[in-house]
C-alpha cells in the first residue's frame, strides 16, 4: 500500500511539475538585462485596461494586437519571448505564450512575477496617456 501511495503521489507532482513548467521563467532581473540589450519581446496578457495603466516598457498589450501579433514579433523564430499577466497565480499570460509557440517561436518565456512582481522589484512602468 505504501508503495502504491508513493507512485500515485510521485505521479502527481510530476504531472504538476510538467504542467507548471510549460514555459520557462525569466526573473524580473534577467528581464531588465534583456530588455536593456534590446534582446526580447514581451507581451502583455493583462488586458488593455491594465495595459494602459501600467506596463513593462516596450510590451506589446496583446489583448489589442492579439489579431495582427504575428506581424508584430520579430522575423527571427529563435528570439525571445516573455509573456506575463498580473503575478505568480495568474494564468493568463498562457494565452500570449501559446499564440506565440503557435506561430513557431521557440523561446517563450514566461515572467511569472507578472507586472505586480516588476513593480514590487521598484522596476519602471509605462503608461498609456
């Protein structure tokens, strides 16, 4: 019995681990450095409510673009892209991430600190005026 316990147990949190590391995460610094060295596009899952309220500098708001995303993104398959939505439980950032391996890019990152971990970090937002 304690044996079937362990498999079960060892399967589910192998299952949780796949599901929760679909796309890497990048930490708010490793992200700073990207956007510094103009290596990154980052895509804003927030909607564009939030979007305009605050962003990370050069995101895309995704919500708005979602429809013409592809022309938007670099020529390059290999660049890469950071998706994030509002913080550590927030899935929506999946909806950008997923468009984005769609069209064949194969670096899709995901911040998962969101925009609320940028602004804890004391990093810089843009606002829509």
């Amino acid at each position: 019995m304690k044996k079937l316990i362990a498999i079960v147990a060892g399967a589910m949190i192998s299952a949780t681990a796949a599901f929760a590391g679909e796309y890497p995460d990048v930490s708010v610094s490793e992200l700073q450095e990207k956007i510094e060295a103009k290596e990154v596009t980052i895509l804003d899952v927030n909607g564009s409510k939030s979007y305009e309220k605050g962003h990370i500098p050069g995101a895309i708001d995704f919500r708005a673009n979602k429809a013409k995303i592809a022309g938007m993104l670099p020529k390059n398959k290999g660049a890469l892209i950071v998706a994030y939505c509002g913080g550590p439980s927030c899935q929506a950032y999946k909806a950008g991430a997923k468009v984005a391996e769609d069209l064949g890019y194969t670096n899709v990152k995901h911040l998962s600190a969101g925009i609320s971990g940028w602004k804890q970090a004391g990093a810089q937002v843009e606002k829509v005026n």
